[in-house]
C-alpha cells in the first residue's frame, strides 16, 4: 500500500509528500505537500485597515502599543475574513481563533468568532513590533516623510535602528514563544491567529531564512499560512487577498 512521508529539506524549511508503492506505479503524480503528523496549521490574518493617524491625535496605548480602532473599511474586510474562514477547508474546520491584547485584532476576529461559535483566546506575545519614539500612529507620518531613520530602516532591515524600539532579538524571542505554544495547544490542527504587519514579516522570515522587512508588507485582511512541526516552519502561502478583490 502507498504511504506517505516527510522529507525536510537540509535546511529543515521546505517538505514534500512522496508515495512509496511496492508495485511499480503506471505514472508518477507531481509531488504535493502534506501536514505532517503532530504538526499545526496556522491561517496568519492580519488585522482589517486601522483608522487613519493624526499628528494632534495620537493612538491611545496599551503596554506602549498604539491600539487604533478598525475604520469602515476594516470592519468590511473583517466580514470578508469571516466569509472565507467559516468554511472548512479541504473538510477541515478551524479548531481555535487567536487575537492579540490590541484592539484591532479582536475587531478583526469578532464576526469569524461569532459565525463559529468560538471564544476568541488571546497570545499577547503576537502583539506589533513596539515602534519606540514612533509609537502612536507617527511611524506611518515617518515612512511618508521618508527621512534619514526610515531611509536606513528600509536599508538595515531591522525595526530597532528606530529610536526606542523593540530590539530585534526580543522581537524573535516573543514571538517564537508565542507560535510554540499556539503548536503546542493544537497538533493536527488548523487555527486561525489574527496578528500585525510586523509580526506576520517576521514569523515569514524566520521560516524562510530572510530580513525581516522582505515579507513586511503583507496587506490588511490578508491570509498567510506556515505549518509549523517541531522543528521547522513552512510557508504555504503569503498575503493572500482574493476574498478582498472588490474591497
């Protein structure tokens, strides 16, 4: 009888599925990608389009964070992500939805919550990267204003040549810690984590052996998927949006 097994590449990034069969097969399928056992899918959505930033009116903070509220938009894209991760996927449904402690994420996660009937738990050490001196809502004024510490951000690839920020390492520390325990909780599983920007750049990296700011632009209520085994993280998908054509 066929069966299936794992194969790591040497970088124990990347796996494929290849069928053993005792008798000699009439043709030979195209590899394709299988969970492996004990392993967890994690669905990684990004918060829906946060309300816009003011100079006069900065973000309220929670632990330093900006916490913005999710604009009209937002809240369109959130019922999107909803529509999408309601159904089973290749008959499988999600097992658990996880949100961070800022409010945009829990926004995000509600209408997906309540059409699945299911609490939303909360890993906080999946929070945004802390932007230091450009907390608040100043780091998209920066960006635009495109001076000398946005100049080298881009350069470096490294949040923390901002002034204040979190240190990269801390960053890497955090959310390893937050993904382990989220795999922990769910082999086998399929589970959707509504996070940030930042953070889904980061966690892509780290499964793809890059810079960080490579993967940083993922858009808001986009889906991107690693499966993570004990050893290994591996990109399925990145910044997917095809349920936010129209948006």
């Amino acid at each position: 009888m066929p069966r299936a097994l794992f194969f790591p590449m040497p970088d124990r990034r990347l796996g494929a599925v290849i069928e053993q069969v005792t008798d000699p097969p009439a043709g030979v399928r195209q590899l394709r990608f299988e969970r492996p056992p004990g392993a967890t899918s994690i669905l990684l959505v990004r918060h829906g389009e946060s309300v816009v930033a003011r100079a006069d009116q900065l973000f309220p903070l929670v632990d330093g964070h900006g916490d913005p509220e999710l604009d009209p938009r937002g809240v369109q894209q959130a019922e999107r992500i909803a529509q999408r991760l309601s159904r089973p996927r290749h008959g499988e449904k999600l097992s658990a939805v996880y949100v961070t402690n800022l409010q945009r994420t829990a926004q995000t996660a509600a209408p997906l919550a309540e059409v699945l009937g299911m609490e939303p738990e909360v890993e906080a050490d999946l929070r945004e990267v802390f932007l230091g001196e450009w907390e608040g809502g100043l780091y998209r004024m920066k960006i635009r204003e495109n001076g000398p510490i946005a100049r080298r951000l881009m350069e470096e690839g490294r949040w923390d040549v901002i002034p204040g920020a979190e240190p990269e390492e801390a960053l890497i520390g955090r959310i390893r810690a937050g993904i382990g325990r989220i795999a922990s909780a769910h082999p086998d599983e399929l589970v959707a984590v509504f996070t940030h920007g930042g953070v889904i750049g980061r966690i892509m990296a780290e499964a793809a052996g890059s810079r960080s700011l490579i993967f940083a632009w993922a858009a808001n209520g986009s889906i991107s998927e690693i499966v993570v085994t004990a050893d290994s993280w591996v990109i399925r998908s990145f910044n997917d949006t095809a349920h936010l054509e129209d948006l």
